[in-house]
C-alpha cells in the first residue's frame, strides 16, 4: 500500500502559491486602476474566488498593505530621494513637483494614496506621512532661496497634489502633452523673483 502524501505540506504550497498569485495580480490591478479597483478582478486575474483573497489577507485593507511598497512607495519614494541629490533649491522642487506630477499620470495608485482613500490602512498613511514631510522641506528650501513666490506655502503644495489626484481620479484624463503643458504653467506660477528672472 503507498504511503499517504502529507496533506498538510500540500495544502502549505496551494496556500503560498495562492497567495503569490493574489500579489501579482493585485500589483497589477492597483498599478492599472487604482486601489478601489473591484475585488472580484483581482480574484479573476488570480484565479481564485473573491473568499480566498479574504482568507488569505483579511480583505482590500489586507491586500493594499502587502502590495504598497511595490504599487506605490518603491517609485514615490525615489521621486522624493532623486530630488533630495539636487542641490540648487529651485531646481530641486521643479524636478520633484515634474516627477510627482508625472508619477499621478502614470499610477492611479499613487493618487488613491494622496487622496487617502483608505485611512485605515496604516502603510498608506504613513506615505502620505513622509510625502507631507518632503513637500515641507522641499517648499523651505525653495522660499529660503528665492525661487518660489514668497507666500506659496507647503500647504499650497499639497492643495495643487491633491486637486490633481481629484482630477486624474474623477475628471476627464488630458492627452499627456496638455497635460505636461499645465505642469509648465504651474511651475512658472509659483517661481519665485529671482527664477523667473532668468535662473531656469
């Protein structure tokens, strides 16, 4: 008689296995369509039923924190890091304000994250955390320097981020060329004297 496989090891490997297929998918569903995209799609493109997503990670709240670091914070925070090597505060925030405008076009995520949509999911608002701390210190910098209109604050910084993520969420997406065009226009909105008198 053949010895019985043990059901236990089995069951450990379809479980890792499900679980490796339900990061994959949702990886690319939240990169596709943001983190409100409908569970039943991520299960779909998983290959498993909408109740094993909840087995395996207690739900959407679950499934967004195992999955943030590669959805959102790995390129937000490079946006952030990149900026921090450039030395001349002026051209340090127009290359962060580019990027991160330029990252909101590219991943419905990343403003699901600014918005957040999901306050309870502590991940996410700890990015929102750091992402707060850098337009302060990258809007300092810049007034200290003269490149920014004296009384354009970090809170106008945030203001202008999240009308964005509302339009790009709920409005009607622009061509990328308009868009980049308006990223120009605000840029040159809030230069201060001294950048928009030749410094560019």
């Amino acid at each position: 008689m053949a010895a019985a496989t043990p059901s236990g090891s089995g069951l450990r490997a379809d479980a890792r296995r499900n679980s490796e297929q339900i990061r994959a998918a949702a990886i690319g569903a939240f990169r596709g369509q943001g983190l409100t995209v409908p569970m039943e799609e991520v299960a779909k493109a998983a290959g498993v039923s909408k109740a094993t997503i909840f087995n395996r990670f207690g739900g959407r709240i679950g499934l967004i924190e195992a999955v943030i670091e590669e959805v959102v914070a790995r390129e937000l925070f490079t946006v952030i890091d990149r900026a921090r090597t450039i030395e001349d505060a002026g051209e340090r925030i127009t290359s962060y304000l580019t990027a991160l405008r330029d990252l909101q076009y590219r991943q419905p995520a990343v403003n699901d994250v600014l918005l957040q949509i999901y306050p309870h999911a502590p991940q996410l608002m700890e990015i929102c955390r750091a992402g707060s701390e850098a337009n302060e210190e990258f809007v300092a910098a810049a007034r200290a320097a003269g490149a920014l209109r004296p009384e354009f604050t970090a809170g106008d910084l945030q203001a202008l981020v999240v009308d964005n993520a509302l339009v790009l969420k709920h409005g009607e997406r622009p061509p990328r060329d308009d868009y980049d065009r308006r990223t120009r226009y605000l840029l040159d909105g809030i230069r201060g004297r001294s950048a928009a008198s030749g410094e560019r």
